[in-house]
C-alpha cells in the first residue's frame, strides 16, 4: 500500500497501480458476487464487475420497477438475475445494497444465508454502526467488509465508463477468514474505485451523514435557496439570480475547484471577487460551524438514524419524497435552472 501525505498528515491508500485488475480478479476468482437490490448503488457497481469480469448475479423483489431496470441492463432472470432469496443461496459474497430501510425489514431473510466462511459487503456503514435500531447483527463466523464510493451509484458507472474512477473508502468489521482485507481491496477495485483509503464502519456513516445533510447536499442546497431569495428580493431577475448562485459555481468555479484547489480558483477570479472572499469566507465558517458541531452530534447519537428509519420505512414514503422534491422542482429558482441550462451552449440548435 501506498503512503500519502495529506496536508502533513500521512495516510496509507490502496491505489490500482499496487493492485491491479487482475491481482483483484484472481483474488475473488472462487467467489460466486451476488448484488442485492438495484436502486442507486447496485447497477453501477454490478455491471462494473460484470464489465471487469467477475463471477456476478443480481438478486431484486421480482416485478418492481428494479427488477425491469436489471432486465434491460442485461441481467438474465434465471441466470444471472434472481429473487433475493435464491441469489443470496447461490453467493458466497453477498454485497448488501439494499436502502438502509431496506436492509434492516431484509435481513431476517438475508441473514439465514450467511452460513460459515460467506462475506457480507456493505457500501455504507448504517446498519452495523446503528445495530441497536437496525437489528443487523452478523453471524461471527463469516467476513464483513465495506467499500463506500464517495458518489452516487450514477457517477460510479459513468466514471468508470469514462475511464476513471471514483474514490472509495474500505473498513474490515469482522475477519473470519483471515482474508477479508484482502477481498474489500479486491471488490473495491472490481467496483471501478479510482483509489481505496481505510476507515471504520462508524467513521464511514458519520462522515457520510454528515456530508450529505451538510455540504454535500443539505447546506449547498440551503445555502443556493438563501442567496437567490436574497437577489430577488432586491429586484435581479430570475437569470441573473440564478447564474450568479447556481450556474457560474457548477459550470465555471467548481470544475476550478476540482482541477487544482480552492486557491487555484480564486487566483483564476478578479482581485476584487477575491478580496470580497478572504473577507467574507470566515464569516460563513463562524455562522455554520454551531450548525455543523449539532448536526455531528445528531449523526453520533442515532438520532439522524432513528429519522431515517422511521421515515423511510413508512409505506407512503416514495409519495411522499416525490411530494418533497416537486417542491424544490417547481420552485422558481430552480425552473429558473430548466431554462438556463437549455440556453447553454451545447444546447444550441445547430442552424440548417
């Protein structure tokens, strides 16, 4: 394994150049992979191992609209393609990519399958972080792993389409075997990971809640809706508003960002946007970090997990959550987007 330097502080990551492809191959060679459920995680991650040539099956609650999206994604019923129960019979390594919802009313079901030496893989650290209201408690004699991408199941497969990859942390809960960081390390790179870093599985879902509620998508949302409002209420009109919150970041400063660092970007923008940063950017970093320190202690303490699983577990959840996003769809800032983003340039109409 490979030792980095972040910012002084040195970590030990796994990148594929160390384990290659077909090291990870001839690692899970024996293994019959079986992906259960394929909502947002599961069809990236499987057909990026069917791609790189693993032995692997899908197991799905046949006639829902998973079950179809599988079929057209080349799965085989009854080859390659099964109810939960029957994948989870023919495996010997189980990927658990069911919601966290899910896999909590699953696992009675899952769990009789888990018999001695099986590996049971996780992408996110829930249900065994959150034992006590989950009820997942493995089996001691088997493997528990973890790789968590950091993105959604969508970037995982266009990433790997791309020829990158995206970056993915790994955790070893319980080592039966003798071999189960070896197989996370395999998996890991089978999945398409563009470099594996270790963590725990409660490190992994802490961190994870508490990006997703925060920068990821709950303060950026928050934040985008703040400073729209703002401009509107002032009299800008809708593109402007919008171009100056939303469209500037993601189709100019972000890819900034992402290509050399936040000073890159800023050293990019004129002396007076970057003035007007360095002055503003700690004012926005003392007015968030109490919201911050609280939202980590919800993710540490269960609460944001006894939301999870109260809400989503509820039968008209899907309606609801549809309800919730129209919301946000129909409101003006982000109508304001649809039309935007058709005015982009790649949009145009080419003239006859």
């Amino acid at each position: 394994m490979a030792k980095i330097n972040f910012g002084g502080v040195e970590e030990t990551v796994v990148t594929r150049e160390e384990y290659p492809l077909e090291k990870a191959r001839q690692t899970l060679k024996n293994e019959t992979i079986a992906v259960i459920g394929y909502g947002v995680q599961g069809p990236g991650q499987a057909l990026n191992l069917r791609d790189n040539g693993f032995n692997v099956i899908v197991g799905q609650r046949r006639g829902g609209d998973s079950w179809e999206k599988a079929k057209q994604d080349g799965w085989v019923p009854g080859q390659t393609l099964f109810e939960i129960e029957a994948a989870c019979e023919k495996a010997s390594f189980i990927m658990y990519l069911l919601s966290d919802a899910g896999q909590k009313d699953q696992w009675p079901v899952i769990k009789k399958y888990l018999t001695p030496g099986k590996t049971l893989f996780f992408s996110h650290g829930f249900s065994i972080a959150y034992k006590e209201q989950t009820g997942v408690v493995p089996p001691k004699n088997i493997d528990v792993i973890l790789v968590a991408p950091k993105g959604s199941g969508l970037t995982v497969r266009r990433n790997y389409l791309e020829g990158s990859g995206i970056n993915s942390s790994y955790a070893v809960y319980q080592d039966y075997t003798g071999k189960a960081e070896e197989k996370a390390k395999a998996i890991g790179i089978g999945i398409g990971s563009g470099y594996l870093f270790p963590t725990t599985f409660e490190k992994e879902v802490y961190s994870d809640l508490t990006g997703e509620r925060g920068i990821l998508l709950g303060a950026l949302a928050g934040v985008m809706e703040a400073q729209y409002n703002e401009l509107r209420k002032h009299g800008h009109s809708p593109s402007e508003a919008f171009n100056e919150t939303v469209e500037e970041l993601t189709q100019s400063l972000i890819k900034l960002v992402g290509e050399k660092g936040m000073d890159w970007m800023y050293a990019n923008c004129s002396t007076t946007a970057q003035r007007g940063a360095l002055d503003w950017k700690d004012r926005f970093k003392e007015a968030v970090e109490p919201v911050f320190a609280k939202l980590y202690q919800s993710v540490k303490q269960g609460t944001e997990a006894e939301i999870v699983l109260d809400k989503n577990s509820r039968p008209d959840y899907r309606e609801k959550l549809n309800q919730e996003l129209k919301v946000m769809h129909d409101s003006e800032m982000w109508r304001t987007g649809e039309q935007v983003r058709k005015l982009r340039p790649e949009n145009w109409k080419k003239e006859a």
